[in-house]
C-alpha cells in the first residue's frame, strides 16, 4: 500500500484504529477530519511523503512528524487549532518539506504570517498553496484546471 486515505474516519484518543508501523511503504496518508487531536500514536512512516491532516483538532506536538515521516515533502494542516510560531518551528527538522498548508488555522491571523512562517521554514517554497512571490503551487490538486 502506498497511499492511504482514511478521509472522515473516527479517531479514538488521537488514534487510528489499524494504522501502524506495518505501512512501511506508504507515501501518501489523508486523515482529514477524523477529529485528530494529536500526532503522538502516529507510526513510523518514513517513506511517507504527502501528509494530509486539514480540518483536525491538532494544535501542537509536531515534532513527532521529524521523527516519524522525516520525508515528507508536502503537509497540509489547514483548519487546525495551530496559534502560534512557536508550534510550527517543531517543522524545522522537516528537511525535505516544501510545501505547508496552515489555511484556516488561527496562526494565519498573525501579523506577517507568511513572511514569519518563510522566515522561521527556510526549506518550504510554497505555503498555503503560493510562495514567496504568490505565485500559485503548481498542479495543485484540489483546483479544477480553468484554463489560465
């Protein structure tokens, strides 16, 4: 299995029931909204690239993601309970992470949000779907191709 998608699944103390260190091979794992309020019994996925984990009750304990998933290359957190900087640092050992989404998240309301999270993640290029020079991440899933 390399891509998992548990989309709207209930979690149970943070937990998903069944997910566990034997997907060595997964890339791609979606947990959107499954009421996550935690990433602590989330498994050692180290081949895992893709990680979606929007509309979540997540709002710290990140730094489990370095040492779990320590490839991954896109993170998507959007419509979390994620406040302040200090939270999002714990992503620095995320080596390979290019692109993060926090849409949504109460950190997003910061004054110079983008500029502090490029500042604080100098791996990333794109957060929240754009980069430093908004230019838009391209072939972003999530948007219908309109022809531009």
């Amino acid at each position: 299995v390399t891509e998992l998608v548990l989309d709207n699944c209930r979690s149970s103390n943070g937990e998903i029931e069944g997910l566990n260190d034997s997907f060595k091979e997964l890339e791609f794992l979606s947990m959107a909204n499954v009421q996550l309020t935690s990433l602590a019994k989330l498994p050692t996925l180290s081949k895992l690239r893709k990680l979606e984990l929007s509309d979540n009750i997540i709002s710290g304990g990140l730094e489990v993601l370095a040492e779990r998933c320590p490839n991954l290359t896109y993170l998507n957190l959007s419509g979390n309970k994620i406040k302040d900087l200090g939270t999002v640092e714990a992503l620095q050992n995320l080596k390979n992470l290019k692109s993060l989404d926090l849409f949504s998240c109460e950190i997003t309301n910061l004054e110079d949000y983008r500029d502090s999270i490029f500042d604080l993640l100098q791996q990333i290029t794109y957060l929240d779907g754009f980069d430093q020079e908004d230019n838009e991440a391209p072939d972003s899933e999530d948007e219908d191709d309109e022809g531009n």
